[in-house]
C-alpha cells in the first residue's frame, strides 16, 4: 500500500482535531499551585477567590484543592 496525498492529509486533520479538542493545561503548573499551598497554606486566602476548582483539569488535584477551599472554612 503506498501513502497517497489524501491519507496524509487525512492523517493530519485527525491529529490536529485530536489536539483542538484537549483541553489546553499545564500538569506542572497545576501541581506548582497545590505544593506552594501545602507548603503555605495561609496563601489559600488569597488563591481562593481567584481560582476555582473547575480550573484544574487533573481530577486529583482539583479534588485536592476543592478540599483546600473547604477546610479554609
């Protein structure tokens, strides 16, 4: 079977559409929020009313600091 024209192009609007379609996020950045917390937990004060749960998109660590928000009371 040789790769014609039309499969390439077919591969690489599936790919593009396959990336179009995550969502855009950053594990590391995500996981910098939840250590810096743990690390300061006084900082949740300020973090809380500017960041909502719902903007983690790892599971975990939205439950993680969905758990911080409620333990600040």
């Amino acid at each position: 079977m040789s790769v014609t024209r039309e499969h390439l192009q077919t591969a690489k609007a599936s790919s593009t559409s396959t990336l179009l379609s995550a969502e855009p996020h950053s594990s590391a950045a995500e996981r910098t929020v939840i250590g810096a917390l743990l690390l300061d937990g006084e900082r949740i004060f300020e973090v809380a009313p500017r960041l909502q749960p719902d903007a983690f998109y790892d599971p975990v660590l939205r439950q993680c600091y969905q758990a911080m928000v409620d333990l600040m009371g």
